[in-house]
C-alpha cells in the first residue's frame, strides 16, 4: 500500500545487571574495576570507535554497524556485531566436540549522552551461550574534577550452565576475560595516539569559534595550534 513506511523497533539493554540471572540459579563469577584515561572524554570516545583493527586486536575479526539513531533527547544509540576468535582451553578441547565453532559472535550496544559526558557499552554473546556467556558494561565519563580525563568503569558476568563443570568453565572465563581487558586498555591506547597525531585541534565548547574562522587563509598556509597536548592512557 502507498505511503505506509515499515518502522524497525530496536530495543537496547542498558540495565546494571544483566538478564540472564534468575532466582536460584547459579551467580556465575563477577568481575569489576575502574581506571582513570588521562585523555579528555570526547577523544576517548572517537578512539573507541576506531580502536579496531589495532596490533593487540588480532582475536577480532570483523566489525559492523547493525543500528544506529539519534533519539529527539539527542542520545546515540548503536548497535554493532563483532566476530572474535574463540580458542579453548587444552582440557576443553577433550571434551567438547571437534567440530564446533571457534568463532563467537558479540553483540554490543552503546549510547553517547553529549549533554552528560557519558558513554554506555553493554557486550554479550550470541553463541555458545550453553558453554559460557560473558556479559560486559562499561561506563565511560567525564571527570569533574579534571576535564582532561575520563572515568572508565568496567563490569562483567560470566556463567556457564554445563553440568558439573559450571565453576571451572567460569573460573577460565574469569581469568579469559581479565586477560583480554589488558589488550582492549592497550588497543584503545593505540587508537588514542593515532587520533591525538592525525586528528586537528578540538575546540571543547560549541560555542568558541577559531580567531581566523572568516579570515582567508594566505596561500599555502594551513592552521596549527601548539596548544593541544600529547595525551596518553
């Protein structure tokens, strides 16, 4: 019929904790930390998107955008999947079946509040969910008390609902788990250094405009500015 639009409902999970936990069921193990990023909050985020590929990422294998929208109270919402590598452990391999999939697929949504500072991811599997699930969030925002930092806190679940082997399966996606944190820090490190050499200078308020702005630049002239600090994680 004409003039009817089909309109797709995405709906994004955001809660502090995650669905999958049921009364009487098995916590799984829980893991949390906080890090301070010694970069300001809006560079932290542009790396973040452009972290991969990066030479401590060679585990991630492909990235798209599934859903994006910008909401009337101006929030951005995203959804992407990735595909990663997903190598057993030496005891695993004895005993699941040779066949099955190496490859895990990561589902990952996010939202940018600009009027607030603050960036949510919320990560978990697709596959393998009988094995292990892993379900991550992290909250990325502005310090208050320092403008040119940024505030990371990191927290995950990790369940398991093979019989008999719940609490080793959880302790090996534990130690998993807090093993690639270490290479997600170094990448988006990475990513942050890229940025902060190639990208030109950032003015924090919307409302500051460069001097030179409605000034013709004289020929062969390119603007620069000493003024923006080398930053690192």
């Amino acid at each position: 019929m004409c003039g009817l639009q089909r309109r797709t409902t995405v709906v994004f999970l955001f809660g502090c904790r995650p669905l999958l936990l049921r009364s009487g069921a098995d916590m799984g193990r829980y893991f949390h930390s906080e890090v301070d990023i010694k970069s300001p909050w809006h560079q932290v985020l542009v790396a973040f998107w452009q972290r991969y590929p990066n030479p401590h990422s060679a585990h991630v294998l492909t990235e798209d955008v599934l859903y994006r929208e910008v909401t009337p109270s101006n929030h951005l919402l995203s959804r992407k999947l990735m595909t990663k590598t997903n190598r057993l452990p030496g005891w695993a391999e004895r005993i699941f079946p040779t066949h099955m999939a190496r490859a895990v697929y990561i589902l990952e949504d996010s939202i940018v509040d600009p009027q607030t500072n603050t960036f949510i991811t919320k990560t978990w599997n697709l596959n393998h969910n009988t094995l292990m699930t892993v379900v991550e969030r992290c909250l990325f925002q502005e310090d208050i008390c320092r403008p040119s930092w940024t505030k990371l806190r990191r927290e995950a679940w990790i369940f398991s609902n093979v019989y008999g082997l719940a609490r080793p399966i959880q302790e090996f996606g534990l130690a998993r788990f807090k093993s690639n944190q270490t290479k997600a820090m170094r990448g988006l490190e990475f990513a942050l250094t890229r940025i902060q050499t190639e990208a030109p200078p950032h003015f924090h308020n919307d409302q500051e405009e460069p001097p030179d702005k409605h000034k013709p630049l004289p020929p062969q002239t390119t603007p620069t500015s000493s003024q923006t600090p080398r930053q690192c994680v």
